[in-house]
C-alpha cells in the first residue's frame, strides 16, 4: 500500500490534465510568438488558458502573468514593486519564498516589519495598522498557511491597504483551489499549478490593471513586457486544465476527510493541533509529544504513507519550523510535528489505513523515547 499524504509539497497530475499537455509536446510544439501557422496554434492556447486562469480569479486576461511557479510569482511581486526608500509589512510565518526575498531586500536597505501571530497563526489587525507608515509601499500576507492551513482575513487585510494606497500582496499558492479567492482580495496574487494537480513549474502572478512591475527577467517582449522568456506553453495548457477542473465537491469532501482525521488522530494521547479548527481544506498538522517527527516521517514511510514534518522547504532539514516558533510552540512539540495534506484523491480506507499505523508508530516511538513521561520537559 502507498499512500500520499503529502498534498501540500505537490499533487499528483490528473490524468486529464496529461491529456490535455500531451499534443503541445508532439503536435502543437510552436512559439507563441511565432508568426506562423505552428506560432498562432500555440498562441492561441496560450490566450484560451490566460481566460481560464483570469476566469477563475474574476479578473482580466491582460492581468495575469506565467511565470515559472509560485516562487517566481513572489520575488516578481515583491522585487518588481519595492524600491530601497520603500518600508514592506509582511508575516512571520511566510513562505520562504517571501522571506527570503525580502531578506536580500533588506540588504539594499529596504525597511521591513514582520507581523507576529496569535497561537492559531492568525495576524492581528491592530498590530498590522500599527506598522503602516508613511514609505509603506507594500503589504504581503499569505492567504493560507502551507504548514498549519491557518487562513487570513485577506479581504479585510487589502480594505486597510486600499485606504492607505498600499499595494497589497498575497501568495495563494496553497489556498488557490481550495479557499474562495478572487481579484476583489490583492492587487497582486501568486497561484502555483503543482498544487492544484497540475503540472510543476508553472504559476501565475495576477497583477491588477495599472499596477507596473519592474521586470526580473529581462528579454523579448512576452507577458506584458513584465516576464519575459518562451511561454511554457504544455505547462500553462495543464495549468488552464487543473483550474477547469476544480469542484466545489471535491473541496466539500476534503472537508469532511480532513474533520475525520483530526478527530481521530486528536483521540491519540498528548497530541495537540496545530492552527485553527476552521482551516484549509486539505491541511491537518498534529504534534505528538514526547517523541520526534523525523521518526515518526521515517517509520511511516516504511509503512508505505509519506507525510512531512513541516513544509517540504525545511523539512530536509532539522531547524526547527519557523511558523511553529511563530505559534510559541516550544521545542520539544516542535520536534513532534507532523503535516498531513490530503487531495481529491485520498479516500477513507487510505486515512483509516494510516490512522491504524499512526497509531502503532507512536506507541513504538514512546515506549523508546527517554522523554517519556518527563512532562516537565514540556511545559
Ligand atoms: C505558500 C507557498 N508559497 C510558495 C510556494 C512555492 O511555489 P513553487 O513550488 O511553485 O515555486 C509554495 C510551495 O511549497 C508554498 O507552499
């Protein structure tokens, strides 16, 4: 038996979504910029997937832009906005991808302010009104968490923004397709295609109508002028295809799986959820005390189910998660973290398979951990 519970580093491609990239590698191979028959055959995906993903998020064709993925889409957003006299408010607990450009931002002298959150992961908003200055020239705050599913109040968040003429930023790479978002929440919204079942190294970055960024890839004229580079035509058409294929169904049953693990998992003695109840469709994040995750990661794959310990970024290595420190978490529950994600295609009998084996690993784990027992050590 092998069970992937790992939905939140990447999905499987539908098989529907293979289908419909096959014909761009062998058939309909031309440059969208080509001007011939091969080059308008291509275009013309191009311009009908460009529909499908502006569709989705209620806004213009002309305001999205591929880019290679969602961490291209970040430093696209962030760079393309910020210049050195600027100030940019943004969370603790972002993606890597967010952090870490800002990080070399700051090493230009960009100002910035990391916003704290409550223990559920949830930013607060008096904090966050408190940060605005007067060379704020950007906000970026994820929409879902990819560790903890927490889900921010983004609306609210770009209503304070809009008031202030800050340019608000959200990476929705992991609630696209899983949590209502449309162009009403950002100007500027980063979308990854491999979350979503679709194929890898693809993404968007939609970009609201009278906002110029300043490009990071310099070269032909593509995307706007804002990107340039050959259209990844068979990745986008996968992209437009996954998007197409989303249902409210599918996020309802999720839902209700992801309900059903908790519960069971949580009848598991010292364990603790981590983020709120109301969360993601498809993230649970449980820790087992007294023993640690890469054990549990480790025993669990013998056993044929892949899980991760944090976000698949820090997850090779044994620093521990910077979104749990940001929940106060303290290090030993740290350590016993584990991330389930579940998708559209995970069924019950795969969840009760690993809840038995959950169960049996830990019991394992704790009659050999020399923590046990030692309450103390965590309190
Ligand atoms: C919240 C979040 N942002 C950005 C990214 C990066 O996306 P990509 O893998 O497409 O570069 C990820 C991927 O793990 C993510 O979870």
């Amino acid at each position: 038996m092998k069970i992937y519970l790992d939905n939140g580093a990447t999905t499987k491609v539908d098989n529907k979504v293979v289908e419909a990239m096959l014909p761009f590698f062998e058939e309909k191979y031309g440059n969208a910029s080509s001007l011939h028959i091969f080059g308008q055959e291509a275009y013309k995906s191009l311009d009908g997937a460009r529909k499908t993903i502006a569709a989705k998020l209620n806004a213009q064709s002309e305001e999205i832009i591929f880019t290679s993925g969602g961490s291209e889409a970040n430093n696209l957003a962030i760079k393309g906005i910020i210049n050195r006299e600027d100030h940019i408010i943004t969370v603790k607990t972002e993606h890597p991808s967010v952090l870490n450009t800002i990080k070399e931002l700051e090493k230009q002298g960009v100002e910035t302010t990391y916003l704290n959150v409550t223990k559920e992961g949830y930013i607060d908003f008096n904090e966050l009104i408190a940060s605005f200055k007067e060379n704020t020239k950007l906000v970026s705050i994820m929409h879902a968490n990819n560790e903890i599913g927490v889900i921010q109040d983004i609306r609210k968040v770009y209503n304070l923004c809009k008031k202030k003429k800050i340019i608000f930023h959200t990476d929705a790479v992991q609630s696209f397709g899983k949590a209502y978002i449309s162009s009403e929440d950002a100007d500027l919204i980063s979308i990854s295609a491999h979350k979503i079942h679709g194929p890898k190294g693809v993404g968007t970055l939609y970009v609201k109508k009278g906002i110029r960024l300043k490009p990071q890839i310099f070269g032909g004229d593509q995307e706007g002028k804002q990107r340039a580079g050959t259209e990844n035509i068979p990745g986008i058409v996968g992209f437009a295809k996954a998007t197409e294929l989303i249902t409210e169904k599918e996020i309802k049953q999720m839902e209700s799986l992801r309900d059903y693990f908790i519960n069971e998992l949580l009848k598991i003695k010292d364990t603790k959820l981590n983020g709120p109840r109301e969360r993601l469709c498809n993230n649970i994040n449980i820790s087992f005390k007294y023993i640690e995750g890469e054990a549990i990661l480790t025993l669990l794959d013998f056993e044929g189910i892949a899980v991760s310990t944090g976000s698949a970024c820090s997850s090779k290595s044994l620093e521990p998660s910077h979104v749990l420190k940001a929940l106060n978490l303290n290090q030993k529950e740290i350590h016993g973290t584990i991330r389930f994600t579940i998708s559209k295609f995970t069924t019950k009998e795969e969840l009760d398979y690993s809840i038995d084996k959950i169960k049996m690993v830990v019991e394992k784990l704790r009659k050999i951990s020399p923590l046990r027992g030692d309450k103390d050590v965590y309190r």
